[in-house]
C-alpha cells in the first residue's frame, strides 16, 4: 500500500502542520522531525499519533 507523507520543510510548515486541512485520506500522513510535544487545538478532524524510534513504532 502507497501512502503519501507530508514532510514539513519550513519553519512555518511545522508551526503550521494540518491546521486548515478539512481531513486527510486513510493513505496520508504528516511526519513531525523533530518533535517534543504535538496539539490538536483547532483541529478539524482527529488524528492517530505515533511515536517513531529507532526500535519500534508505538501507537498512542
């Protein structure tokens, strides 16, 4: 399966993220690096949210 991710390369991008977004689709998603803390403030739709390292994936 293909998915699409979306790679925030500005610093207004990350600030940004998927604020003004109405959705995304079951095959897209957003890779946050680095990131120390997310919000859903203002979000239009939920998110999962998973923590990558470098020996497994955690999904929260």
């Amino acid at each position: 399966m293909k998915i699409d991710i979306l790679v925030p390369r500005h610093f207004w991008q990350l600030a940004v993220g998927l604020l003004g977004k109405r959705a995304l689709s079951d095959r897209q998603g957003l890779l946050i690096v680095p990131c120390r803390s997310i919000h859903t403030y203002f979000m239009r739709f939920v998110i999962d949210v998973y923590l990558l390292t470098s020996l497994e994936i955690l999904f929260l």
